[in-house]
DNA sequence: TAACCGTGGGC
DNA sequence: TGCCCAAGGTT
C-alpha cells in the first residue's frame, strides 16, 4: 500500500484491510473482487492484484511461511528491490537496503548526486551509497532512522537543516544545492483523451456496471460502461438488446477533466434511465447494482474514482421527461 | 529504456 | 488552478 502512496493516506487503508484479511490464507482465499473493493480509492490497483497473487502463492508455494531471502521475495509480484529489502530490513532483522523516496533525497543531497534518479545512472548510483551505508549491526534502527529523516527534516520543501545531525557532513549544505536536490523528473506533456460513460439505471435504482481486463487502467474494478466518443445512444442501446422505447430519459451531463499521472481524461457522463428492465444482459462481466449498497460491504467491488463520482453525482430528472 | 499504472496532499 | 510528488513495480 505504500508504494508511491504517502502514509497519512494508507493508514485508514491499512487497517480496514488487516481487520478484513487478518492472515495470509484468508487475503488467499477471498474473492478478487473483495480485495480490490478493499483498495477502492487507493489507486494503482496492480498492486492489489499482486498483493492477492503473492498471498496464493506464499500459501501454496511456501505452505504459508513467508519467504526471507532477497531473491525469493522479488520473485513474488509487485515485491521489488526496495520492497524486499523493507521487508527484510525491518521486518525480519536482516542486513539488507532500501531506496523509497525519503531515501533517494536524502543521499541526494547528502552526497550532492545530481540527476533524476528514475535514470538508471542515478539510480545505481543511489543504491551503491545506499547499501555502502546500511550497517551490519541495528539494520531496522537505521532503516527507519534514515526514513524518517527524510520524513521529517529533510523534506522536500524547506528542509529543516539547522536541526539537521549531518548537517556539517552534508554536501548539499556545504555547495547550498539542497533546494535543487534531487533533481526533478524531466517534464512531458500530457496526452488527452476522452471517452464516453453510460450511466444505465432501472426505476428501482439498479445501475449497470461492467468489469474492466485485468490488465491496464484500473484493471479487475467495476465501472459503468466505458465506451468511445462516437458511441451513440442507440448503438449502445442496441448492444444491450433494448429499443429506444425501453429509454425513459437521458441526460448528457458535463464533461469533466480526469488527471492521471501520464495523460489526461474527459469523461463525458450520459445518465439513461430505462422505464423497464431488460430481460437479461449478456455479458457477464456485467452486472446491476445499487449504488447506495456499494459501500455496505454486501456488494463488494472495486470501483475507481471516476465511477464513484459517476455513480454519486446524479443529475436530477426531468418531470416531464421521465414517463 | 520508457511508458504505464491512480489518487490525494501541498503549495 | 496546475504542477510535482508520494514507504515503486511491471511490461
């Protein structure tokens, strides 16, 4: 969970997941979708999937104990570099490195190392100091030491050097550079795209969603149908096998922008209330849902943040439209 | 190697 | 408001 997510956001995370998947063989053998409705909200849903992977085959694999050397913990997904040695490090005692984002920035300017470290140069670079500089002895005590170092005071903004204990061993002190340290990731513009929402509901409030691929943007997590911009009302209408006298009343509401991390999204919303239910959906990656019983844990389904804000933020119908 | 993968905090 | 970034990893 905190991978690339910053603490005060997982915590509440944490421990609704932990009270729900208190073992590794209850995580393994729950239901995907209960899993990811678990990290609805939290992003990155790869990590979910993985976490729920490594958990079968830790069961399966291992008979339940947890592997314990470098290279059988990278070997389980969405476990890396980093991971493993945060594991091994803090969790079982040993003599292994990390290289998170508190780390990276403060053996940056410690040791005035210019560059982005997502360059592979740096990034050796930056491992090299970091592993030069694990001791043997108190591993976990220096772990979470130089962590919080970072955390605390040598923080991205405004460091506060003065109460720094390295400060007089600080490059970056003495050349004056740690406001430019580390080196910002070079900047490229975003792409847009856009994309139409159908948002289908049933007089008894029932809205259609559908499961995304595993695999791509928010993958396993249930959204409502996400079509092209040159779907029109009737061609999706006659994918579900209904005839416009099934409509009881559309809405196109506003578009809006989505930012992600490496493009942009306008999410056009068409909300299509329907006066009577279809005899069946075909799909079945597609289901009916009452929005209002998604968050009472008898629906459990992961649902991203746009569809969330689809699903909530309904526009009021029109009387003389809705018979 | 570089693109891809999400959401919220903070300025 | 728009931008950068966060206890990174996978393809």
């Amino acid at each position: 969970m905190l991978q690339q997510t910053q603490v005060a956001t997982v915590i509440g995370y944490y421990q609704r997941f932990m009270q729900r998947f208190p073992t590794v063989a209850q995580l393994a053998e729950s239901p995907i979708d209960d899993v990811l409705h678990h990290w609805t909200g939290l992003g990155y849903y790869a990590r979910a999937r993985n976490l729920h992977r490594a958990a079968k085959i830790i069961e399966h694999e291992y008979a339940g104990e947890m592997p314990a050397t470098q290279e059988q913990l990278e070997a389980l997904p969405g476990i890396g570099r980093s991971t493993a040695g945060a594991i091994r490090a803090l969790a079982m005692g040993q003599h292994a490195s990390i290289l998170d984002g508190n780390v990276k920035r403060v053996l940056a300017r410690f040791h005035g190392i210019h560059g982005y470290p997502g360059e592979t140069r740096i990034a050796k670079e930056l491992w090299r100091v970091a592993e030069a500089h694990t001791p043997k002895q108190h591993t976990a005590a220096y772990t979470q030491g130089i962590m919080d170092l970072g955390a605390t005071l040598c923080v991205r903004r405004k460091p506060n050097c003065p109460n720094c204990p390295m400060l007089k061993r600080c490059e970056a002190e003495r050349s004056g550079t740690s406001a430019q340290l580390p080196s910002p990731k070079p900047k490229k513009a975003k792409p847009v795209k856009a994309s139409r929402f159908f948002i289908v509901s049933l007089p008894n409030k029932a809205t259609l969603l559908e499961q995304r691929p595993m695999d791509g943007l928010w993958g396993g997590l249930w959204t409502p149908p996400e079509r092209n911009p040159e779907t029109t009302t009737e061609a999706f209408l006659d994918e579900l096998s209904l005839t416009p006298e099934h409509l009881g009343e559309q809405i196109n509401d506003q578009t809006f922008r989505h930012t992600f991390s490496h493009f942009h999204l306008d999410v056009e919303p068409i909300y299509l209330r329907l006066k009577q239910a279809p005899l069946h959906v075909a799909d079945n990656a597609a289901r009916w849902v009452n929005p209002t019983q998604i968050d009472a844990e008898n629906e459990p389904l992961g649902l991203s943040a746009v569809a969330v804000k689809l699903l909530a933020t309904q526009p009021h119908p029109q009387r003389a439209l809705e018979l």
